[in-house]
C-alpha cells in the first residue's frame, strides 16, 4: 500500500524564486513511485488532492493525470472579487508610437492574473469589452480567447460603406516592366481600408470586378479573398483558338544526352500560354496525346496534370513479352560476404525494366516468387511492393519451433547492482532467434511467462511486444480496477 503526501519544490519566474507544491506516491520500502512537482503554490490545496488521492486509493501511475487535471482547474478559477479594466501599451507603426488599450483581470488584492494587450485602438470599445467580462463573470483562462474574438470581428468591420476603385502597380517580368491593376477599397475621408495588388493585366477586367464589389456592399477583409478567386479564373481561362502541339527537349541520362518529347499550348498569335516537357521519349504518342488535348478542348491549366497522368500511366505500362528472373548479388555481414537473391523484370529485347534485389538469402524461395510473378502477369512498377511485402512476410517466418527460457543479466539502480531477468527464444540449432532483457526481477513471474510463450506457439519476433505487455501489467503500484 503506497502513500500520498504533499513535496515542496522551487522554481525561478521573472528572476524570483518561487515556492510550489507537489505530490509523491511512496511505497511501503519508503521507495518513491511516482512524483509530480510544481502542480500549484496553494500548500492547503495540495494536501488536499493528495489526502484525496489516498482515500480514493489512486493507482500511482494515474498521478500525473490527476494532477495536471488540478492544475488546468486551478488556471480556470477566477477567484470572486475579481475587476476587469483597461490597460494601456503602445506600438510602433509606420515609424509612429500608437496607443493601443487592452484588459486585464485584477484580484482583490491588486495582483494582476491575467493580462491581454494591444485589443484595440479604440479605448471606449475596449471599456465596453471589458465591462461586459465584469457583468458575465468571466473566467480568468477565458480572456485571451474573448479578446483575439473581439479583435478579429473588430478587424471585418466596414465603419463606412467603402468605394473600390482600380488602383495601379508594376511587376518585373522577363526583365521587362509591366503594369498591372489592383483594387483598393476607400473610405469616404480618403482613407485606404484596403488594397490588392496586381490582380490582373487587364484594366478593363479590373474595373468590372471593381464595380461589382461596390454594387455588392462587399466587406473590406473580404477582398483579399474575392481578388484570388478572379486571378484564378483568370488563370484557368483558355483562348478559344488555343493549339497543343508537341515540343522536343534533351535530357541527360547516364551522360548520354537523350531527345523527349513535350507539350505545349499557344494562343492565335503565338505566344506560349503552357508547355510542359519530357512527358516521354516517345514522339508518337505525345502527338496522340496533344490530338487527343486538341480534340477535347483542354483548358491550359489542365495540361500540367493531363501530362503527368500520362507518363504515370507510361511508367506503369508492362510489356506483354516481361519476364520475370532472379538475379543475385553479395552482401556483407559480419565482414563475411553472403549472396542474396532478387528479381528482375526484362523485357523482349533483354533490356532490365525493373529490379530489387536484396530479397532473400534463400534462392528457391526467390525463384518461386519470380514464377508468381510471371504467372499473374505482375506489372513492373509493381515489384518493389511485392518484393518488399515478400520479404517482410520471411522476416516474421518462424522456420522451426523455438524454445522460451529464462535469461539473467544485471542492471545498477541507485549505484546498486541488481539481477533481472528476461526471455530468450532459441532454435534447434541452439542460435537465439530473439532475447528481450531486463523484464522483471522476480524469477518465477518471468518463467511462468516463458513457459506460457511456449505452450501457445509464440512467434518470436512477437516476443518484444509480449515483454513489454507484460512489463506494464506487472508494475507493482498499478491497481486493477483504480
């Protein structure tokens, strides 16, 4: 039977040392189960949790829980003679000193528990904020989040009914300078509530969406949100005499410069609208491909992923003459080099398609995989996962039936040595397949896990999960039913 009882601790806040109190769990040898530190400063408060956690007979390792669920109660309460009022701060804006005012919640003792700057610049919106905190009793934890909610539905306020207006900028692009147009939203002293940039090189277009917003009464922060929108329409839209047609690049493979083949989309006077390169090395089928975008009237801004969809489905194409093989290769263990078996896919001309090697050390097992393979008609791209699943599968393969038994081995707690046991799994041939250490110090609980290993067929590489399970239900503080 542990017990509960309040610890005293210290901690540093701003530069002053604070006393604060905890909680221990202390077993019957006087050892320390469990301990919580710095969970209030209320000395009383924490006796009783802890007296508490006696009389509930509390498992220790449920301290922690509990004493962070006091801690969150504790930052919530607002004691009863709480006052909410302004404070002040300023900020630097533009190179200028502004007042802003925001609340602070004051106990009846004058110390401040909670405190939100900057709210607002307007100070008699702030005293109204904070005058309504006072009538509802407000939580001291709940401040933060009602000030950033006052702050957001102070910043969507339209005072005024705004006029848009197309407003000018220019972008560098290709080294030439352009002009494009914006909107910008203003108020009926002049005041600009907001503005966006570079929405569109069309003038024209800029001062329909200009005067759509005024006819709308739309809210100044939404603007920003209507101005995307119009830039990516803008940028999805397609000139009805738009043309695909392919286009050639190089590239660079194992320094053997190859010729692909891409495809791109160009207006009636010629200008490149979108062009994407290397779809593949095969020029027929990219011109069936940009017939087929010609055809069917693809959107410019669709071609990007039309094209990628097309070499996916390329590099996914097996061709109906594959074979499937083993192939070998060394690796080192134990600076001793072993030979190891994959596969390779080939095609009819003998080129290799795709490879894994590194699947198995066991050639049979890889060959009857590799005729899996070609009897279903495995697609490449596919080999990597089958290769791997294959392996995965071998690597929890329990070739022959292995015998649990009790290991020992010793481990230093507080400079002391001590023995604790664990469980080995051991094959025929007297290899140890599997050992987990350090699972308990009591002998017989461990040999009686072993033998229940044995009786039920355990694989072995279940057996780290086995011991762990069986290290957490057998803490001698943990309580069934607490």
């Amino acid at each position: 039977m542990h017990i509960y009882k309040a610890l005293t601790s210290s901690v540093a806040v701003e530069g002053a040392i604070h006393t604060t109190y905890g909680i221990e769990a202390v077993g019957e040898d006087g050892e320390v189960l469990a301990r919580v530190e710095d969970v209030s400063t209320d000395r009383e408060a924490v006796e009783r949790l802890a007296e508490r956690c006696q009389r509930l007979g509390l498992a220790a390792y449920q301290l922690i829980d509990v004493a962070r669920d006091f801690a969150a109660a504790e930052a919530c309460y607002t004691p009863p003679m709480t006052v909410y009022r302004v404070c002040t701060s300023t900020v630097e804006i533009d190179k200028a000193t502004r007042a802003t005012y925001g609340i602070e919640a004051v106990g009846e003792n004058g110390e401040v528990l909670a405190r939100v700057e900057d709210v607002s610049a307007d100070r008699e919106a702030v005293e109204r904020l904070a005058e309504r905190c006072q009538r509802l009793g407000l939580a001291t934890c709940q401040l933060i989040d009602v000030a950033r909610d006052f702050a957001v539905a102070e910043a969507c306020y339209t005072p005024q009914k705004p006029v848009y207006r197309v407003c000018a900028s220019t972008v560098e692009i290709d080294e030439a300078t352009r002009t494009t147009y914006g909107i910008e939203a203003v108020g009926e002293d002049g005041e600009v509530f907001a503005r966006v940039g570079d929405v569109s090189a069309d003038r024209e277009a800029a001062e329909r969406l200009a005067e759509r917003c005024q006819r709308h009464g739309l809210a100044t922060y939404q603007l920003i949100d209507v101005a995307r929108d119009f830039a990516a329409a803008e940028a999805c839209y397609t000139p009805p005499m738009t043309v695909y047609r392919v286009c050639t690049s190089t590239v660079e493979i194992d320094k053997v410069a190859q010729t692909t083949y891409g495809i791109e989309a160009v207006s009636e006077d010629g200008k490149v609208i979108a062009r994407v390169e290397d779809v593949s090395a095969d020029k027929e089928a990219v011109e069936r491909l940009a017939e087929k975008c010609q055809q069917l009237g693809l959107a410019a801004y669709q071609l990007i992923d039309v094209a990628r969809d097309f070499a996916a489905a390329e590099a996914c194409y097996t061709p109906p003459m594959t074979v499937y093989r083993v192939c070998a290769s060394t690796v080192e263990i134990d600076k001793v080099a072993r030979a190891t078996y994959g596969i390779e896919a080939v095609d009819e001309n003998g080129e290799v398609i795709a490879r894994v090697g590194d699947i198995s050390a066991d050639k049979e097992a890889v060959e009857r995989l590799a005729e899996r393979c070609q009897r279903n008609g495995l697609a490449t791209y596919q080999l990597i996962d089958v290769a791997r699943d294959f392996a995965a599968a071998e690597a929890c393969y329990t070739p022959q039936k292995p015998v649990y038994r009790v290991c020992a081995s010793t481990v230093e707690i507080d400079k002391v040595t001590r023995t604790t046991y664990g469980i080995e799994a051991v094959g025929e041939d007297g290899e140890v397949l599997a050992r987990v250490e350090d699972i308990s110090t009591d002998r017989g609980a461990v040999e009686r896990l072993a033998e229940r290993c044995q009786r039920l067929g355990l694989a072995e590489y279940q057996l780290i999960d086995v011991a762990r399970d069986f290290a957490v239900e057998s803490q001698p503080h943990v309580k069934r039913g607490v």
